[in-house]
C-alpha cells in the first residue's frame, strides 16, 4: 500500500539546487543522467527535466511512489504511451509493485472506457515481460456475482453518502436507474473493492483521472470522496500539482480552483487565522526583497488551499515598509505554509534583507468577509 512506502526525495531535498536534485530524481527513477545535452531537441530536455523532476517533484509531501503512480494513471488516460512506458518502469524501480501498477491502470476504466484502459495494459505488460515479471499476475478481485452490489453500497456510502440518484432521476425510460448501479455494482463493486491499492489510494488517482480529463463536476464531488476516505486537501493538492506538467497548466488550475472553493466552503470562518506582518526591509535590497516576496505570495495562493490572502502594501513614503495581510483558513494552514519550499526559500533568501519584522494576530471585526 502506498501508505508507510519509501520516502520521497523532494522531502529531504528542499534546501537544494533544483539541478542537483533533478539529477538525483532523475537517476533513482530511470538510472541514467539527466541534462545530458545530448539528442536532437536538447535545450527542451533540458527545460523539461529541471522543471519536472527538479520542481515539482518537490512540491508537497509526496512519496515517490505516489509521485509514479500518479504520473502513470495521468499518461494512461492521456494515452501517451510511449511516456507510460519509461514511467512504468521508473515506478517499478522506486517500490511500486507489479500488482499495485497493475491496479493503477485497470482503476481508469471506469473513467476513460475498456479501449483506452486496455492500450494501457498493453503498454505495462510490455515491461512486466522485458522485467521478466510472469503474466497473468495475481488475481485481486474480492467480490462474487452475489457480494458485488452490497460491497460496491458500502464503499460507496463511505464514500458519496446519497448516490448519484438526484444526478439521475429524470433520465428518459428510467434509464438512470440502470446507470446508478452500474456505478454501485461495477464501479464500486468491481474495480473500488479490488485488492493491492487501497481505498484511500484509488480516491487519489481518480481525482487525478478526473482533473486530467478537465470533469468538472466530478472534480468537485470527488474533493469530498477523497477527504471521505482520509486524503487530506494539502495531498490533494500536491497530486494535481503532480499531473501539471503532463496535463498543463488550464487543466490543473481549474482542478486547483475547485479544491480552494471546495476547501474554504468547509472551514468555518471562526477558525480563520488572520495577521498583520510588519516588515521594514533594507533599503538598498528593496527591489530584491519585492521580486522574492512576490515569487512565495503567488506560489502560496496557487498551490496551498489553505492560505487565503496574501496581500502586501507598501507606504508610498516609505516603500521599504512593507505590510502583509495574510489570512489562514485555520492555524493548521498557517502551520502547514511555514513548511512548504517555497516559503522556506523565501526565509531563506530575504533573511540577510529585512531588518525589522513585527507580527500582529488580529481579530477580524466581519468573520468570513471576502476581499473583492
């Protein structure tokens, strides 16, 4: 299961040279060398090896695994497979087992049909037979003709309390009464109750399905299917941030939309940390500061759900004095931000900047009042 696998490198790599790190991913995946400048379109690899395996392989706290999983389920719905491929592989050499990556793969057909899924199962079990991994592999299936509907009802309840009867009703025939247990017997009872990969696991690499196909309305519902089954919005997150660079940026910013309103819809405003930070900068490092402080403020609102303000003044007299809003969704938000990369970066780079740093916590007089 992908809860308690290896560490992934982006954990403990956050202090280094994106360079350094995209070198050391790149080799534990595919063991061989990254930035070679060799081939026919170098400057591109280049571009695209830094970026992905050097960024945002250490965005969130993702493991390796995780990180593999969800690139492979991503270029099987896309169906690039010659990608999926060489992924497969790297997923194989960071711990994923031949059962679980069989599992990721036989989770899309659900979402994107048998066709598609089975070019992918093509596509893996060419490496299972150059690994030389014995084909067919274990069965995983945990249900019978008799048990597929009550399983496939429970995991669904946990999961989407309701159904999907109210999206339903009202279909021609009464059709949609069919769909509804397809959904309950096949979807749920079939593929969702399967061994190898966990609940909590498939939750994830749905999500990740979904946002690649840009399923807006299934994006929001399965917010609350992942959190149902124990991901938390920081995962969620880190996992779409993942597909990024496969899928690109319009599909995973509308995915990372509906997180943030999904996210700030279920945290009451109460709970809202909300701060004045006061800083006085160096005067002849302004323009410095400000280029750093506007690279973590537009990183923290684009990838963390739970930072919701960040808005920076400076007095028009005195431009080195700067002012921060900044509101939390709660104090575990906050806590969460101080730990990300790019605000370690920050600290990191403006410490030698800023001479003075007052911090106010503030009671907000409106709870719940949006910035417009």
């Amino acid at each position: 299961m992908l809860a308690g696998s290896l560490s992934a490198m982006a954990q403990t790599t956050h202090n280094m040279d994106r360079i350094e790190v995209c070198k050391q991913n790149y080799h534990t995946l595919f063991g061989g060398e990254a930035l070679t400048g060799q081939g026919t379109d170098p400057e591109m690899m280049d571009i695209l090896q830094k970026f992905i395996f050097g960024e945002v392989f250490q965005t969130g706290e993702l493991t390796l695994k995780q990180r593999e999983m969800i690139t492979c389920i991503t270029l099987a719905t896309m169906q690039t497979l010659p990608q999926l491929k060489a992924h497969a592989g790297a997923a194989l050499n960071v711990g994923v087992t031949p059962e679980e990556l069989r599992e990721v793969i036989y989770l899309t057909a659900p979402f994107i049909g048998f066709p598609r899924m089975l070019n992918a199962v093509g596509t893996v079990n060419e490496v299972f037979k150059e690994r030389g991994i014995s084909l067919p592999l274990e069965k995983q299936g945990m249900v019978t003709e008799e048990t597929r509907h009550e399983t496939g009802k429970t995991i669904q309840d946990t999961l989407y309390p309701g159904g999907i009867s109210e999206v339903m009703a009202g279909i021609p025939g009464n059709l949609g009464e069919d769909v509804e247990q397809f959904l309950t017997d096949y979807f749920f009872g079939e593929i969702y109750s399967r061994g190898a990969l966990d609940l909590k696991t498939r939750e994830l690499l749905g999500y990740c399905v979904l946002t690649t196909l840009e399923a807006e309305s299934q994006l929001q519902s399965h917010y609350y299917g992942n959190i149902n089954a124990g991901n938390t919005p920081e995962v969620l997150t880190a996992a779409v941030i993942q597909c990024l660079p496969y899928i690109g940026f319009p599909a995973a910013i509308k995915a990372l939309r509906i997180i943030k309103q999904a996210y700030i819809g279920s945290v009451p405003a109460e709970n809202n940390l909300v701060r004045l930070s006061k800083i006085t900068v160096d005067p002849t490092q302004l323009n410095a500061y400000n280029a750093c402080l506007k690279e973590e403020i537009e990183a923290s609102l684009r990838i963390e759900p739970g930072v919701l303000t960040l808005y920076a003044v400076a007095e028009k007299e005195v431009p080195n004095k700067i002012t921060i809003l900044e509101i939390y969704a709660d104090r575990t938000a906050y806590e969460n931000h101080l730990k990300t990369p790019h605000f370690r970066k920050y600290k990191q780079d403006t410490l030698k900047m800023v001479e003075n740093l007052e911090l106010i916590d503030t009671t907000p007089l409106i709870p719940g009042l949006k910035i417009k």
